[in-house]
C-alpha cells in the first residue's frame, strides 16, 4: 500500500520558519519526483518546490524562501520555510510523481498568525 504522510506543522509566528518533513511507503522512491504544494481554502492548490533525485542519495535546492531536500536512504523529503509571511498559513501536501503515476498525502497545516 502507497501511503505518504506530512508533518511539522502547526502554529508559528511571523519571521519564524518550520521544517515539514513526507515519509512514503510502498514506493521505489529513488524514481520518484517530490514535490511540496500547498492550498487555501477556496483556492486552486499550487506547487510550492520539486526535486527529482539526481545522482546522490540526497539533493537540495533552495528558491528564496523555501527550501527542498530529499534523502533517499530514508525515502522522505522535506521542505523548509523560512521568515514566514501570514500569506503562507495553509494546507502543505506531499506529492510523489512518475510517469502517469502520483499520490499524495493528507496534508499538514501551517498557520502563521501573531
């Protein structure tokens, strides 16, 4: 059974960070591309960051604010957020992608708010 499931969220206050971290099951995770979106209610879901392996066992890439890692020897990805804004309070989802094939998790709520 796939299974992918998020964590380390919550409450925090703004200029704060938070690390979220997707563990995955049932899944050759090497061949995988992680991505990290996120959504509001009321609005479309939008990608946040995505890493595909590469030729180590564990990749980086940092883009502003956020920043996505992989470690395939524990098959989890993660993804920091850094000087938090209230526009990034939201559901934060971990999505596992190839070819025709991709799942996601539950979801993970990060709430920015003084």
């Amino acid at each position: 059974q796939v299974q992918l499931v998020e964590s380390g969220g919550g409450f925090v206050r703004p200029g704060g960070s938070v690390r979220l971290s997707c563990t995955t099951s049932g899944i050759f995770f090497d061949s995988y591309i992680m991505k990290w979106y996120r959504q509001v209610p009321g609005e479309q879901r939008e990608l946040v960051a995505s890493l595909s392996s590469g030729p180590r066992n564990f990749a980086e890439s940092v883009k502003g604010r956020f920043t996505i890692s992989r470690d395939n020897f524990k098959r989890a990805a993660y993804l920091q957020i850094t000087d938090l804004k209230s526009e990034d309070t939201a559901v934060y989802y971990c999505n596992a992608v190839f070819n025709r094939a991709s799942y996601w998790g539950q979801g993970t709520q990060v709430t920015v708010s003084s």
